[in-house]
C-alpha cells in the first residue's frame, strides 16, 4: 500500500514539473512577442514566476494561474520590468512598465 501512495505521489510531482515547464515555455513565447510590439529586446530570458492559484476560465473550467515577471530593454541599458498574467496556457494580461509616465 505504500508503494503504491509513492508511486501516486511520484507522478503527481512528475506531471507538475511537466506542466510548470510547459507553462514557462508559453511565457517565454508570450514576453518574447510582447517585447516585439513594442520593440524592446527581452533579457537575458528573465521569466520568472511569482503568484501561482486556481482560477476559472470563461466556460467556468477551473484553471491554473500563473503571473511571471520579466526584464526588457527598450535602449539597451535601461532594465525595465513587465508582467504576464496566463490562465492555462491563455494570456490573459501583459503589463510593460511605462519608459515615459504621464504627468497630470
């Protein structure tokens, strides 16, 4: 019986891993084109993942949810910092921090 609870416990682990690995190359892809639109350079692949929970989707399907960071560069030395928000393997939300704020 405990054999059994390992072996159920070891694939639970093995499918996590498979999936936060999965989802990370789905963030590197979504900073990447991100980066693109606004033409800035992505650096050094910096995603890193910060929040992870449970949501539910537009059909109300629970989901995983991700927020990663990341740095880019518009110049090539200035490290600014962007963000995505990723249900499943959606992008939900992208925020780039902004180079000129608006001053009221």
């Amino acid at each position: 019986m405990d054999s059994i609870l390992f072996i159920i416990a070891l694939v639970a682990v093995a499918l996590y891993w498979y999936n936060s690995m999965q989802s990370k190359t789905y963030a590197v892809q979504y900073a990447r084109r991100e980066c693109e639109k606004e033409g800035a350079q992505l650096l050094d692949q910096t995603v890193q993942r910060i929040r992870l929970s449970f949501s539910r989707d537009r059909n109300n399907q629970w989901r995983v949810w991700r927020e990663y960071r990341f740095d880019y560069s518009i110049d090539g030395v200035n490290r600014l910092e962007g963000r995505l928000v990723i249900l499943g393997n959606r992008l939900v939300r992208s925020v780039l921090e902004n180079t000129d704020p608006v001053i009221h």
